[in-house]
C-alpha cells in the first residue's frame, strides 16, 4: 500500500506518519500492494479527525473519525474500515473488474454477513417540480433529513438534506 498522508492544522510528524502506517497497513492484507490510500489529519478545536479514502475499481472505501486524540482516531477509523470491508465484501467487489485492487486471499475468504443490508420497507410517492429552497422548507414539514424533489429549474430529481449546525446540502445527478 502507498500512503499519501496530509495535514491540516496539524503537522505530520514522523510518529503521527508512523501510527498511521502501522494501524492503516493492517488493512495490507486485503488490498493489492500498488493501492493508494489518501489519509488526512485534522485538528480543530479539540477534535482530532483523521479521513481515510481508497479509491478501488468501481468504489471508493471511505471512512473518518473523530475524536479528542488523534491515535485514539486512528484506532477507530482502522476498525470501521476493516469491518466495512467484511460487511460488504460481496457488494464492494465486482469478481470481474474491481478484483485487481484486491488480494486472492479476501477475495476468497467468506466472512459472515453482521448486519446483512435489508431493505425492510418501500415507499411510492409523486415528485413534484419545486425549487430546492421550497423542497428544504418541505422537508422541515415532514420532519425528515432528506427530500426527494423534481428541480423546478433543471427538471432533475435532486436531493436535499439536512447538515449539521442547521444548514442545508443539495444532491444533483452530473450532467
């Protein structure tokens, strides 16, 4: 595995490099040796959060964690990371295009579904074109932290969802 490791805030220093390498390069045993992993260290106030993105054929394996030390986060996002790639062996890899980026060993290797993705319960409804401001207003009314709506302006089916510190995202296809 190749880590490009960047700070934000923070400086990389030769023990912080050292951490992530030693807990990320655990996860060497799943991935093919020419993977990339892009690792960002942040520090903010008193939160420490470390980023964690490996791009592979057809996904990208993404996890962050956040807490008040920074080799405490490292722990973390390593576990979430490993126990994503057990949970979702089946749908992160396409046998025939993303098997490159793996090694023989996980893709072989059956590991018990934890908690099997179950879809438990499907909803119809009509998606009416409104403004993204209007389907934000709307969404508040339900009470949920997303909405599906039809763009007044694009004609698209977009999303909006609530962020945190009550602040709005919007979600467009790519044209």
């Amino acid at each position: 595995m190749r880590f490009v490791i960047t700070g934000k805030n923070i400086e990389v220093t030769p023990g912080l490099k050292q951490a992530v390498e030693e807990k990320i390069g655990k996860l060497e045993k799943y991935f093919a040796q020419d993977t990339e992993v892009h690792v960002t260290l942040s520090v903010e106030k008193d939160r420490h959060k470390i980023e964690v993105t490996i791009p592979v054929k057809g996904s990208i394996i993404r996890s962050e964690q956040v807490s008040n030390d920074m080799y405490v986060s490292i722990d973390l996002v390593e576990e979430i990371i490993e126990r994503q790639l057990k949970k979702y062996k089946t749908k992160i890899i396409d046998r025939e295009q993303g098997a490159a980026s793996f090694k023989q060993e996980y893709m072989e290797r059956d590991f018990q579904d934890e908690d099997e993705v179950k879809i438990v319960r499907s909803k119809h409804f009509s998606i009416k074109p409104m403004y993204p401001e209007d389907a934000c207003v709307q969404m508040e009314l339900l009470g949920h932290n997303f909405y599906v709506f039809q763009n007044a302006e694009t004609d698209e089916v977009n999303v909006v969802y609530k962020r945190k510190g009550n602040t709005y995202g919007l979600i467009e296809p790519e044209q």
